[in-house]
C-alpha cells in the first residue's frame, strides 16, 4: 500500500512540474486568454464517434465566433493522433511557431491552418510551450 501511495505522489509530482515548465510562456503571453474546450458527455447512450462528432462541433463554432475578435492563436498538439510529433497551427500562430522554429523563418506561410510535422519521423521532439 505505500508504494502505491509513494507512486501516486511521484506521478503528482511529476505531472505538476510539466505545467510549472510552462511558466515563462504564459508569462509572456500573460494578455492573452487560454481556452480549452472540453466536451461532456452527458447522453450515456450516445456512441463514441458522435461524442467526437458533437466536441468538434462546438469546438469548431465557439473558435469561429472568436477567431476575428480576438485574433484567436490555435496551438494543438496533436502527436497523440499521429504516433509522432506534431502541431496544428493557424495563421495567427505563425510569428511565436517562426520564433522558436527556424525552418519556418523564411517560409512565406498564407493559408490559414497548418499541420506542422517533422521531415523525418526520427525527429527529436521539442516541445515549443516549454
């Protein structure tokens, strides 16, 4: 039983210092308001799919209602998805991804959503919110 409760506490740990390394990002952008949008499943019957379906939905209009407004900065990791490193990035997150990506500096990036992904798939993976 201690070693479960040692173990608990080190994964606790653990996972509280991933958010302290974040620190100097959201002190930098500190004007900035950080969402995430989380659907919950309220309808037990509903099927996996349709939860995923109705989450991108409201995800999708809550992020165009405040996309002009706000001049919204969309960052996802989206590494789980692929079972490699990777970003989903808008437009409006082109001047921090160029300012910790030299690759994309002299890249004249126009389109609006960007799936940024290594060369190689052997690439070590830094992760930017650091």
């Amino acid at each position: 039983m201690t070693i479960i409760i040692i173990s608990s506490n080190i994964a606790v740990v653990y996972d509280a210092y991933q958010y302290y390394k974040q620190k100097p990002f959201f002190e930098r952008h500190r004007d900035y308001y950080y969402t995430q949008l989380d659907y919950k499943i309220t309808d037990n019957n509903s099927s996996s799919d349709n939860t995923l379906e109705k989450s991108a939905s409201v995800q999708y209009k809550f992020y165009k209602q405040f996309y002009d407004k706000f001049n919204a900065i969309l960052l996802a990791d989206i590494s789980n998805f692929l079972h490699y490193p990777g970003i989903l990035a808008n437009s409006n997150a082109f001047h921090y991804l160029s300012s910790q990506i030299t690759e994309l500096r002299d890249k004249p990036l126009k389109k609006e959503i960007y799936f940024i992904v290594p060369a190689k798939r052997t690439y070590q993976w830094k992760k930017l919110w650091r």
